[in-house]
C-alpha cells in the first residue's frame, strides 16, 4: 500500500491510530513505573515502621530495667532482694 496514494481521510485515520498506539503505550509504561515505585516506597515505609517498633521495644525493656535496679537498691528485706534480683535478671535478657 502506497501512503502517497491513499485518500486524506485514510492518512488521518492511519495517524490517528498510531497516536493512539502510541499514547497507551506510554500509559502502559507509566503504570508499570508508578507500580514499582509505590512498591519500593511501601517496602521503604514497612521498613522504617518495623526499625521504630524495635527500637520502642529496647527503650521500654531499658526503662524496666533501671526501674528494677533502682527497687532493688531502696529493697531492706531479703526475701524482696531475691524478687528484685530476678526482676533485674529478666529486664536484663530483655534488653
């Protein structure tokens, strides 16, 4: 088929049809790059969110910690000091 010798109405069908081809092109690579990019933003975000969980965790088995040796200084009796002294072990393999 000769381009020269088809009608205007044809060359503008044939145009519009390529330019049609392709703008969906481009819309199908534009998804696939939005789709990987909120992938890699949702892992960055899961990860940001699971390091902040952790390191609440520490914090709050530290502050047990230095509560339970803070009671087992102000302990008189030694049956409490057995309780304290466990009390500190444990906080400690927490932390």
């Amino acid at each position: 088929m000769n381009f020269n010798k088809m009608t205007v109405r044809s060359k503008l069908t044939v145009a519009f049809g390529l330019l049609v081809l392709l703008v969906l092109l481009v819309f199908g690579l534009a998804l696939q790059s939005l789709s990987s990019t909120n992938e890699y933003f949702k892992t960055y975000v899961d990860g940001i969110a699971a390091r902040a969980a952790l390191a609440e965790q520490v914090r709050s088995a530290v502050g047990r910690r230095a509560n339970a040796e803070y009671e087992l200084v102000l302990v008189t009796k030694p049956d409490d000091f057995e309780e304290e002294k466990a009390a500190v072990t444990q906080a400690q393999g927490d932390v």
